[in-house]
C-alpha cells in the first residue's frame, strides 16, 4: 500500500530512512511524490555547432591516461584528451581529483562543461564513463538531505515505482485527460522521475501543473462559497468619526494606495458579508498602518481584533509598531509559544472577558484554550506561511470575524486575481513619501574584498549588513557548508570587535531566534545566512545586503531579500555578486539595478521566462504547488479556473461518480465541511 513506510522499500535502512524523515518523506506515498526539482539535459551537438562559453556536453573516447596536478590548498587540476569525431578535444577538471580512479584511457566518456572553441577544450563539472544512448539524456536533480546523494535516491526511487507504481490511482476524471490530452497519473509519475525525452517530460509536467491547479482551484472556489453562504446579515457598525481622528493623529498622511486599500477593507468590515480579502503591498509600502487602522475600526464596533504573524520576532515587532500607533487609547497584548504559566492564564482570562482590544501572535492564537468576548477582524500577516486549517481555525475563533490576509510577496496584477480566487484583492502599489530607495549594484565576485572593506565602513558609522550565501538546491549539507565558509572567511577577514554572526536552516527555531535578536540588538554586526530571514523583521540600522549568486534566484526572491535592509532613515545598498551566463539571467540582473517596484519587477519576471524556462531551472509558483507556476502556466490556470467553477456550479463533486477522487482529496484538506445547496 502506498501508506507502506518508505522502510519497507530495498535500500531504506534506518540512516537512510532517517534522512528520509528529515525530507518530510515518511511513507511510498510521500517518496513517490518526492519530485526533481530541476532537471540537466545532455544534448550531445556536433562539434562545428558548440558556441563559444555554452555549456555543452560531448562524447568521446579518452586518448591518454588522465594527469593529475595539486596546487594551493586541496586544490587539483585534472587533463586528458578526448577523441570526438577525430578532433583531439582538451578536457580540464578542477578539483575533482577523485575522477581520476574513474576515467582510463580508451574509456569512452560523456562530459558536461564550459566550451572554448578557441582551444578546443571543455572545463568539465559532470561526466559520466560510459556511452550516453540519447542524443538527449535528461537527468533529474532533487534537493536531499543528510547523507543521500542522486543516484542513491533515484535508485531508491526506481525500486518504489516498480514496486508501487500501479497503485497510484488517478483523480482526474477520464474526459479531462482525453480532451486535454494529458497523460494518466502513475505513468506521468513516472515520466517526471525517469523522463524518456523532453517531450514525455513536457506532457508529464502539463498534466501534474493542470491537476495542482484544478485542485487549487477548487479549494478556493469552494471556500470563497462556503464564506459567502456562512455570512449572510453580519456586519459591524464601526464609528467613523473616531476611526477619522486616529487616522488624523498619525504623524504621516497615507499614500492615495493606502487610503484606497482601507476604504476597501472598511466598506467590507461594514457590509452584511464576512471579508475574506487580501491586502498585497511591497515591503515598506505601509500595510501595517492600513492593517491598524482597520483594526481600530473594529475596536469602535465593540469587537476585538487578532494579528498572527508566523515568527515570535515579527510577533514582538508588531507588538511594539502598534503600541506606539495607537499610544493608551487601545490594550494591546502579546501572545506566542514562549508565554507560559500564569502569564499566558492571565492573558487568556482576560481576553475572554474583553478586557483586551488587540491581541497579537503566532499559531499560539489557534490553541483551543484561546476564547474571545466577541472576535470582529482576524489579521494574518504573509497568508502563505499558514495552511487553510491554521487560517479558519483562527478565523472560527470569532462567530462572524471578518477576515483580512497580507502579503509582501509581489505578484503581477495580472495573475493576482486568478491566482487568489478566493479573496478580494487591494494592492498598495505606492510607497510613503520620504523613504529612501534601495541603491541596486551588480558585481562580479573579483569585487569582493571591496564589498567587504565597503561593510567595515558603514559598521564603523553603526550601520550593520546582511550576507546572503550561494544556494546550493541539490544538498542542504553544502548549503549548510557555504554559509559555513563564508562565515569563518568573514569572522577571520574582519578586526576582532566586528561580530558576525551565522544563520541556517539547520539551527532550531529559538537558536534562529538568538541570532535574530543579537542582529536586531545591534550586537551583531553582519549576519551571513542562507535564505532563511524572514520576510517582515524590521532592523533600521540594516544598510548593506550582499547577495552571492544572485542569477540563482527568482527576481521576486532577489526584491524579497532586498526589502531587508532600508527600513530606517539611512541609505542603503544591494549587491548582487553574479556572473550568468545566459541573456535571461543578464536581463534579470539589470532589471534589477533599475527599479525597486516589486510589481514592475513580477511584471517583467512574467516577459522573460519563456517555455524553456523549466528546464535546468528551479520552479518558483505559490508555496501551494510542486510543479506548476503561477507565471509560466497562467494559461492552465485559467483554464483549470474555468473548470472548478463548472464542477461546482452543476455540483458533479456529489452527483458524478468520476470526481469522487477531487472531492475525497477537498474532504482531507477540510474544505469540503458544509453542504453545496
């Protein structure tokens, strides 16, 4: 059964189920649907067709017993020559000493590498010894952890195919996949983990994106329709004239987006229908202001209010932002995992009686011994770091609470509303007068020691800077190992009395928490991390953030980082250390240097990726989906759009036995909780 532990399949012993674990990967099931998360093609051209600097793949056989040579520390060169349609090509590895055991003479060997048409030589980073039988092998790439390495998990994941495959039961019903021509569930399975051509590999992929979004859709039709039907004659008769005078007794005027956006959000808080609305602003744009004065609003009708934000920091950052907006005319109280005993009695007691206006927390809000006198607004700040349980346990907390989502993640205007079916959308698309832009840079790593000697400036002037490591998708431990590097190179480059500090994946929630508050203290001057800050953590003294690799991020991941840093007064800079290599990657880093609209930025990130895109790159839709993405498939989208609406319109989750599959799974995924009729 496909709910078999992954132990039971030939190769999984405890180490390895360990690292399994460690992956989220406890059954068949969740191995199965383990998915590459990028794949490298080997096509093999004739010599006359390479490009100068491509990377290109060859096959040949090896004409002389390979020379290794050692330079610097655990540094090696390896070269041989290899006979490709009787042109001696040079062959060049660096650091792969090991390689040596593996490639003889007379070997006939397939490698991937940088061209030099000029010198006829390839600088290789794969090989593989033996003769490649596709013009155009394609090899997937997952990212692992622990100890696993690709050929073990694929060889793992050969034996659960072949052992479990036939299982996989399909959940689209049978008219779809012929009017769409998409391919049945177990063999496009199979297809995305051993892809026979590109071609199999794109019908696999159309047919996984299609079914995430018929799904997705469904979900947040069904929701929006239950919302509607659940909140009829609810309505909250907030004081105008006194929501009025708090918003004229800020110290700013609201930008002509944000007094848009409120009017939305009031106008829905004062209507007979549960808001259910998503409130999407760049970084720094003032969501939190319009969130406050909603909440206000909420106060003068005689309810309370809740904001959960998904970090105890973002938490207490909250906490004080709003105390200060709203002075003693509002009792504010902090509730998170870390308030225990009788403080946490006293909060909850006091929270029952309405003895508080504003509570604001993390998924401590939804325990079940949380009680409100009378919930109006439940506030929850980046939706997407909570699943739709989490959310409606929260909004249930209050018998008719209106609901209001927000985001900083920029999405482009023209999928928002596909992409968010469910909701309203108000976007802030204007930012408050007065605030600095972010001056953009982009650097090749030969800069480095300025970049760093540049750091040590502004630390001296009390400014601190953020430096974001290489990513490395295939292996947590190497990504791990470079936030490693980097942080001992820079804790050995800089004088004793600059601290630098260290953030990754690995360390346990209240350790990323220490390191959050050090930095957020000023007790640590550059914090290296992977890219594990969170979105949302305000550190004023922040000026500098330098971005390794920057062509291996998304432009909206690219703008998510910067919005780190130029949160106080100060001026302050971005760095991207980047060297790509295709005309994409270029544009990208160009576009960047020019713009600190995140919209624009999502607007142009829609332009440049084209079809191809999927190929030797990493997938980055809604956190909801594996293989489909919300900018290149906005088509499918719209189609699989189209099509929950007509399930549920002619209600066939109930009436045709064919969709019994999509109903089981909104039934798992707690949707599917209240009558359609």
């Amino acid at each position: 059964m496909l709910s078999d532990s992954v132990k039971k399949i030939k190769g999984v012993g405890k180490k390895v189920a360990e690292d399994l674990a460690s992956m989220n990967i406890h059954t068949v099931e969740d191995l199965l649907f383990y998915l590459p998360y990028r794949y490298d093609i080997f096509e093999i051209k004739p010599l006359i067709e390479l490009i100068h600097e491509d990377k290109v793949t060859i096959m040949g056989r090896v004409a002389n017993e390979p020379s290794l040579n050692f330079f610097g520390k655990k540094k090696s060169r390896l070269f041989f020559n290899v006979m490709v349609e009787n042109v001696a090509v040079k062959a060049v590895m660096f650091n792969k000493a090991f390689a040596k055991k593996h490639i003889k003479q007379g070997d006939v060997v397939t490698l991937t590498g940088k061209w030099d048409a000029h010198r006829l030589q390839i600088t290789v980073n794969k090989y593989k010894v033996g003769e490649t039988q596709q013009t155009d092998e394609i090899q997937p790439v997952y990212s692992l952890k622990g100890d696993l390495k690709n050929h073990r998990f694929r060889k793992i994941m050969s034996d659960a195919l072949n052992g479990y495959g036939e299982e996989i039961e399909e959940r689209l019903p049978q008219h779809y996949l012929i009017n769409y021509k998409l391919p049945i569930r177990h063999e496009a399975l199979k297809i995305m983990h051993f892809p026979p051509n590109r071609k199999a590999l794109k019908h696999a992929r159309r047919r996984f994106t299609y079914e995430e979004f018929l799904l997705f859709q469904l979900k947040i039709q069904l929701l929006r329709k239950l919302n509607r039907e659940a909140t009829v004659g609810q309505k909250q008769d907030f004081s105008l004239e006194r929501v009025q005078q708090f918003k004229n007794s800020l110290p700013f005027s609201l930008t002509n987006a944000q007094d848009k956006a409120l009017k939305q959000i009031l106008n829905d808080i004062q209507s007979p229908y549960r808001m259910n609305r998503l409130l999407q602003g760049d970084v720094g744009s003032g969501k939190t202001v319009v969130a406050a004065i909603a909440l206000y609003a909420s106060i003068t009708a005689n309810r309370q209010g809740a904001l959960m934000v998904p970090t105890e920091i973002l938490a207490e950052q909250h906490y004080e932002s709003l105390c200060e907006l709203y002075g003693d005319s509002v009792t504010i109280e902090l509730l998170t995992g870390s308030i225990k005993g009788k403080k946490r009695e006293k909060i909850l007691s006091a929270l029952e009686k309405n003895e508080i206006d504003i509570v604001i927390g993390t998924h401590a809000l939804i325990q079940d011994d949380v009680y409100f006198h009378e919930l109006g607004l439940v506030i929850i700040d980046e939706q997407h770091r909570f699943g739709v349980k989490q959310r409606r346990m929260l909004r249930d907390k209050g018998k008719h609470a209106d609901v209001l989502f927000m985001t900083a993640t920029p999405i482009p205007r023209t999928l928002a509303i596909t992409a968010f079916g469910d909701m309203d959308v108000s976007i802030i698309d204007e930012m408050p007068a007065g605030r600095q832009e972010i001056e953009t840079y982009w650097v090749k790593e030969n800069m480095l020691e300025r970049i760093l000697d540049f750091i040590q400036k502004k630390i001296k002037n009390g400014e601190q800077a953020y430096v974001i490591c290489p990513l490395i998708e295939e292996s947590d431990k190497l990504d791990i190992q470079n936030a490693v590097d980097l942080y001992e190179q820079l804790a050995t480059y800089y004088p004793s009395e600059i601290r630098v500090g260290l953030m990754h994946g690995k360390l346990h929630p209240n350790e990323k928490d220490d390191v959050m508050k050090a930095f957020i203290n000023n007790q640590l001057h550059v914090l290296v991390s992977t890219t594990v800050i969170e979105v949302g953590v305000n550190v004023p003294n922040a000026t500098v953030m330098v971005i390794y690799d920057a062509e291996r991020f998304g432009l909206a991941q690219l703008h998510q980082l910067r919005g780190r840093v130029g949160r106080g007064s100060l001026k302050s800079y971005c760095i991207l250390i980047a060297e790509p290599k295709g005309m994409v990657g270029k544009e990208r880093m160009r576009i960047m240097t020019e713009t600190t609209d995140g919209f624009f930025l999502a607007e142009e990130d829609l332009k440049l990726r084209g079809p191809g895109d999927f190929f030797g790159k990493k997938q980055s839709g809604l956190p909801e989906f594996k293989v489909a993405d919300v900018v290149h498939d906005y088509r499918a989208l719209e189609t699989a759009r189209n099509d929950a609406s007509q399930i549920l319109e002619e209600e066939l989750l109930i009436s045709d036995i064919q969709y019994r599959p999509l109903l089981q799974y909104l039934e798992e995924e707690g949707v599917f909780s209240l009558k359609l009729d």
